[in-house]
C-alpha cells in the first residue's frame, strides 16, 4: 500500500502531465475510504478558467481537481474537477 505522501506526489505529477501551466499547485484534502482502497487527493492551482468571460475578467484563477488513487498500486484512477463554493 502505498503512503499519503506518495499518493500526493503522483496527483501532483498527474495534474503537471496534464495542466503544466498550473501554477502555486497545493494539497487541500487528502481521504483514505473506510475500505482502504482507495486514496482522494484533492489539489488546487493557479489557472486559466474554462470560461472566456471569466478569464477575461479575472486571468487567473483557484481551480480544484479530486484525483482517486489505488491505494495498493498507485495508480491514478480520475482527474475530476471539484466544485467549491
């Protein structure tokens, strides 16, 4: 099984793969289900929003992602955007 800091370090290393704009990336939340099967790394960065308007009006902004692990292997399973509000 694999530790919170591992698990942490590959949604970060996801999320870069993906996004590597992102910047002032930061852990908000990390989840080990009751089973203990899976990891839920919750990330926040710094980006360009999916809104024109609100790009536009504001640059940058907090964006969140949910990122489900394997807790045994590791392996991400999703990038899931989180909606905070």
């Amino acid at each position: 099984m694999i530790d919170v800091k591992e698990a942490t370090d590959k949604a970060k290393e996801h999320l870069t793969v993906f996004f590597p704009e992102a910047e002032n990336v930061q852990l908000e939340e990390v989840e080990l289900t009751k089973d203990k099967a899976h990891w839920l790394i919750t990330l926040s960065y710094e980006g360009v929003s999916n809104s024109v308007a609100s790009s536009l009006l504001v640059g940058k902004s907090v964006l969140y992602m949910i990122f489900p692990l394997d807790a045994k292997t590791g392996t991400v399973l999703s990038m899931k955007i989180r909606d905070i509000k």
